[in-house]
C-alpha cells in the first residue's frame, strides 16, 4: 500500500495494491505494520457503514476532544466525493479544505485525523461507504459544518439545491461560528 502526504498536514490518501485475476480482486485494505512505518500509531475501535442514494451530502461531522475520531475512510459501493476540512488552530491550513473521488472501482481510501471535519456526497445512484474510528460515537460531543458555508466554498459536485441534508444538518453552524477547540501539532 501506498500512503500519500497532501498539501494539508497529517491528511492522507491511502492507495492499497490491488491484485486481480480472472476471479476478481484482493487488497489491503488495512495493515498495521505499513501504518506504523509511517508513524500511524491507531488503534481503531469501531467500524461504520452507510447506504446513501444519489444526491445525498453526509457532514460535515466532527467530535471535540476527548471524544474526537480519527477516520480511514472508503466506498464499497458506488462513488462519492469526500472532504475534510481543518479545524486545528495554528495548522497553515486551518479552514481549508480537501475533497477526493472516493469510488469502489479506484479503492483509494482517506485517512482523516482528529481535529478535521468530514463529509461527502454521493455521486452514483447509490454507494455504500464504510469507516474505521479510533474513538467511539459520542452524541455529547459532536458537532459539525454548514456544509453549504460561503467561506468554505466546497463543491460538492453536486447541485446544492438538490442536495438531500437531513434535518439535524441542515442547521450546523458555519466554520466560523462553529465550536472547534482543536490546535495543530496537539
């Protein structure tokens, strides 16, 4: 596998090696002993999944600290476009964004630290997207982004007044109203 650095720090693109034949593939999708070649000391403890339709924008989800998560992020099913934002103080890239075709076909996967805020958008008529956390859900701590915030300026690559938002996300604040308490290098 390899682990590739963006221009926004400690935010990593996986790209796992794919072995295929005529029966299909197989992959990596995690290993621990690559991560800890890179200094990715995580102890998942806890996996997710969602089934989304065409349309649908999920985020932008953060937990503050204690509860906050590092997320491994792929599609299993489908495609979508994922974004992280920075949320950390101090970070040269606090309130940036960066957004990644995540698809079952491309099998890349995104590995979103603590201090981030992250979401996507399905692209297909229906994907399937799974997660690992490294801190369990805590309804008390989390919190989240207008995912239509001006500032932000993300494009879903979606038509936003298409866009299907559940009710608890279409009332998040904007990033700079929003409670975010993260500080880079911490």
């Amino acid at each position: 596998m390899e682990i590739i650095k963006t221009e926004i720090p400690d935010l990593l693109i996986i790209q796992p090696r794919v072995f295929e034949d005529e029966r299909g593939y197989f992959f990596e999708s995690y290993n621990e002993k690559e991560f800890l070649k890179h200094n990715l000391d995580l102890n998942f403890v806890q996996d997710n999944e969602s089934k989304s339709g065409y349309g649908v924008i999920r985020g932008l989800h953060y937990q503050l600290a204690p509860y906050s998560q590092t997320k491994l992020v792929r599609v299993i099913q489908g495609k979508v476009f994922d974004v992280a934002v920075d949320l950390r103080k101090g970070s040269p890239t606090y309130g940036k964004w960066r957004g990644i075709e995540l698809s079952a076909e491309n099998k890349i996967q995104f590995l979103i630290p603590r201090g981030f805020a992250h979401g996507f958008s399905v692209l297909s008529e229906t994907a399937t997207f799974v997660y690992k956390c490294d801190n369990l859900y805590n309804y008390e701590a989390e919190r989240g982004l207008n995912f239509n915030d001006p500032y932000l300026n993300i494009d879903w690559r979606i038509d936003p007044q298409n866009a299907i938002i559940s009710p608890k996300d279409k009332v998040l604040p904007n990033f700079n109203e929003a409670e975010k308490k993260f500080k880079f290098g911490k």
